[in-house]
C-alpha cells in the first residue's frame, strides 16, 4: 500500500535556475552527487549515463517531500517538443500546496515567474498554473 508522495525528478539544462524556482517555494538543496555507471545504466536504462543529481527537500513538513533535478552530462538530454501542451499524453503537471497563494503569487511574481493562467477556484482551491523550470507546469493550490 502507498503511504505517501515522495519525491519527482525533473531533467533540466541549468540547475542553478532550477534551484533558484525552487527555493522561491521554500526548497532547499539537501544532497548533490554525480551518478553514472552500470548499476546506475540499468536501474535508468540509460546507457552512458552521467549527470548531475541534485536532492532539493521542503523542511519540517509531513510527509517528506523532495524534488529531484538531473542534468545529463551523457547523453545529451531529449528535447520534449509539447512540454508546453497540457493534452500531450503522459506526464501533465505537479501541484504544491500552499497556505496562502497571492502571497506566494506576490513573491513568485517579484522573481519574474511566468503564470500560465489567471487564479481560479475550483473543487475547494484556489489554483494557479507556473511556467516552472524547463516550461514544466507546477500548480499552487491553496485549500478552502
């Protein structure tokens, strides 16, 4: 049985930008390692593999949430040509809670984060859609 969400893992050009999104939602840096060789080659499936893997984790919050970037230093990472379309298959978006979302909309805002809509409510949130790093989607939602 799942107890909880753990963590994603976002593949990214430029870490530091990554890690500035993701400090603007309160993340910080927790671990910073290089992986490659064959143990690493078979669990990813990746042949040749090596990149930068960086563990970035909310403090004092339950259940334990992280989110991880990789940087491929081999092979060179995969363009994916509809990270921008919300009806592409797969992958659609990942939402973090918030207690109050103008103020994170404020600070967001400051820091030159794009929006992908205006603020709505919906099923007893108030949402809104960011252009995060790599034009991923993240979503804050702040419950009623």
């Amino acid at each position: 049985m799942v107890k909880s969400f753990d963590h994603v893992t976002l593949v990214v050009r430029d870490v530091e930008n990554a890690k500035r999104f993701f400090a603007l939602l309160g993340f910080k840096e927790t671990k910073s390692v290089v992986i490659s060789g064959k143990t690493m080659e078979d669990y990813m499936g990746v042949p040749g593999i090596e990149a930068d893997h960086v563990t970035l984790a909310l403090e004092h919050v339950t259940p334990h949430t992280e989110v991880q970037l990789l940087r491929y230093r081999h092979p060179d990472a995969l363009q994916e040509p509809n990270i921008d379309r919300l009806n592409r298959l797969g992958f659609n978006h990942i939402c973090f809670a918030v207690d109050d979302l103008d103020a994170e909309f404020a600070k967001l805002d400051a820091a030159g984060v794009k929006l992908r809509n205006k603020v709505m409510r919906f099923h007893d949130r108030k949402l809104v859609f960011l252009r995060g790093p790599e034009d991923v989607t993240v979503e804050l939602a702040q419950w009623s």
